[in-house]
C-alpha cells in the first residue's frame, strides 16, 4: 500500500511536469510568424481524417503494389484513430485553449479534449506501417514528424500529448503491419 508521503512525492512529480508541458507550449508558440503559421495549417490539414482516408481509397483504387499500401495506411490509420479517441474519453484533458488564460489557437479543434494527439497518431502509425515500403516509409516518417510539430505550433496541443500520440502510432502501425 502507498503510503501517503509516497503519494504526495508523486503528484508533486505529476503538477510539475504538467507545468513543465505547459512551460514548453507556451515557448514554442512564441516564435509563431505568418508564414510559418501557414504552413503549419497546411500540415495539420495533411493530418486529418479526411486526408488519410481520401489517400487510402487511392492507393486501394489504384491496385497492385499500391494496394497492398493502401491497406496498410488504412488500417493504421483506422487503428490509431480508435486507440487515440478512446484514450482522449477516458483522459480527458483540456486543449491548452481552455486551460491557459489568454492562449488562443491558430485553428479550430476537432474535439474538447487533447490527450493524447489524434493526428500524431494516425501519421505515425502509417509512418511505422509504411516503413519498408521504398521511399513511402521515409517520407510518412518526415511528414509524421512535421505533423506533430504543427499539433503544438498550432496550441491544439502540449508537447505530452504529441509524445503519447507517437507511442499510440507506434502501437498502432505494428499492428497493421502484422495483419497486413
């Protein structure tokens, strides 16, 4: 049983490094300019539903090797999506718009809650199932990157949540690799 010094020790550690997630969104979002804003919007579009579906039903449409791509980006994709939505409901934490006084996003959020990252999520879970696949693994990989970065850039999201979203993708993209 924990005893309540131990306990004490371990929501100290939780606040502080919830304060510390807070410290390092907050950094970053001071070197917001338009340009970079822009591409940054354009990125996180790349990371929606929408996109990875669309991409998918091409890839599945085209046939051949590309077939076999398409499956897998679906399903990791599909994957990622369900593990993320799910967490988020049981988590439920509040974008950093709803906690911070004065913060504002740079665009609408898909949902109340932030943790852990959708987006993240989904591009690395495709990143991770793609991997192997020529040039497609490397560049999901770059892409999946930038559009974690664009999650916290943006303020839909604390560097935590990127970080719990990577892992998500990781889960993710391994298991579409083993049923594809």
């Amino acid at each position: 049983m924990m005893e309540a010094d131990d306990l004490a020790r371990e929501q100290a550690m939780v606040r502080y490094l919830l304060r510390f997630d807070e410290a390092v969104l907050l950094g970053l979002c001071r070197w917001r300019v338009p340009s970079v804003t822009l591409a940054m919007r354009a990125l996180t579009r790349c990371g929606d539903a929408s996109t990875w579906i669309v991409v998918g039903l091409v890839l599945l449409a085209a046939g051949g090797p590309a077939r076999q791509c398409g499956l897998l980006l679906g399903s990791a994709a599909l994957i990622a999506t369900i593990l993320s939505q799910g967490l988020k409901r049981i988590c439920r934490r509040a974008r950093p718009s709803s906690c911070i006084g004065g913060f504002t996003a740079l665009m609408d959020n898909p949902d109340a809650f932030s943790f852990p990252s959708g987006h993240t999520a989904a591009a690395s879970a495709v990143a991770i199932a793609l991997a192997g696949q020529g040039w497609l693994g490397p560049f999901h990989l770059g892409l999946a990157l930038a559009i974690a970065t664009s999650r916290v850039y943006l303020g839909a999201h604390y560097p935590l949540d990127i970080a719990a979203g990577g892992a998500l993708g990781l889960i993710a993209g391994l298991l579409a690799r083993a049923l594809f």
